[in-house]
C-alpha cells in the first residue's frame, strides 16, 4: 500500500482549562490552570498506545501549554501553525462585552448558510474554517500512514469538522467539546472521515 492509500489520523484537541490575565474580552492570553495542566497530561497518556508521530498546536499560550504537556508524556515534538488560533473577537477586544451573547448569533447565521457572517471587525466565519482546514491538509499530507495530535480551540473545531467531513454546518450549533475533549478524523486520497467524537479522553 502506497503512502497515499495509508490514511492519516488527526487527533483534533480543544486546548485545557486556562484562566485568564483579564476580565476583558481578549484574542490572547490564557495559561493552563491546575486542572487544566491535569487535562493535558490525561490527553497525552490516553494517546499513549496511538503512537503519535508529532503534536500541532494553535499559537496561543493556552493551546501551546496544552500540547507540550502532552508531547512530554507523548515523547513526540510540538510544531505551531497560526491556522489553528480561535476565531478573533474583533471590536469586542479590550471590552467588558458579552462575547458568547455577541458571537452565539454570528455562528447561527453562518451555520444557516450565511458566508458572510462575522464578527464586528473580526473575521469572516468562512475564512476562519479555510485556515483551519488548510493546516488540517498539512497534517494529513505530512502523516500519511501516521497519528498526529493537533490541538486548536473550540469555536475553531466546531466550526470546522462539519464541511471537512461532509456533515452539514447546523450539525456542530448545539455539540460541545469540553477541555480537551477531541475529534478523530482520518484522511487519505478518498477523503476525509469522521471516526470517532470524543470527551473522555478514550481512543478506539
């Protein structure tokens, strides 16, 4: 069997539980909490008998603590792509503002088929899925016949796995992933496929 028949297999982590610096609504910051350092670590062992190949993490402090505690138990490198960042808050940066009141609806719409649904000043929906899914690619293309860990953020992953996988967008509005929680998708040259949604750190 060739490389390109040999699907790669993605590990796609939400980052652990962080606290943050401010109270402010913020696109940075955030450091791993106790419980969220336990998380990481718990993510890497259950990962153990997958035998990963490398961990790809999202730049930001609380995605990249995520996936070099993970890569410690794991034995493995860490590589950052800025693909994998959350989605940016736009005007609501440095505010007091209720970010999941003022994002909630924007997902809705572009859920319901709407492309051109953003956040003031932020970015389009459709372009945050586009950057995702071109680091997703990326890995799959490195990792053929491989187990990559790759860890981003919630809003990112949610609204990302459907259109990769052929699901329709409406199918993530009401999901949710818990800290750490992962998504298992293999590629090959046939496509992608979703194999397994997953919060208690347990890979079949």
């Amino acid at each position: 069997m060739s490389s390109l028949q040999c699907p790669a297999r993605l590990v796609l982590a939400r980052h652990g539980e962080a606290e943050y610096e401010t109270d402010l609504v913020t696109d940075d910051g955030g450091s791993l909490s106790a419980a969220g350092r336990q998380q990481a670590r718990a993510l890497g062992e259950s990962l153990r008998g997958e035998r990963v190949a490398r961990v790809w993490t999202s730049p930001l402090s609380r995605a990249v603590q995520t996936a070099e505690l993970a890569a410690g138990v794991l034995g493995t490198d860490v590589v950052v792509r800025n693909g994998l960042r959350e989605y940016g808050v736009g005007s609501l940066a440095g505010t007091d503002g209720d970010e999941g009141a003022t994002i909630g609806p924007v997902f809705r719409a572009w859920a319901e088929g709407d492309d051109t649904a953003a956040i003031d000043g932020g970015e389009v929906v459709g372009d945050i899925v586009a950057r995702v899914h071109a680091v997703l690619r990326e890995v799959a293309d490195a990792h053929r016949g491989e187990t990559a860990l790759v860890v981003s953020h919630g809003g990112a992953i949610l609204a990302s796995v459907p259109g990769l996988v052929g699901a329709p967008r409406l199918s993530s509005y009401d999901l949710v992933l818990p800290n750490c929680g992962f998504v298992v998708l293999e590629a090959d040259d046939e496509g992608w496929r979703l194999v397994r949604w997953d919060a208690a750190h347990t890979v079949r």
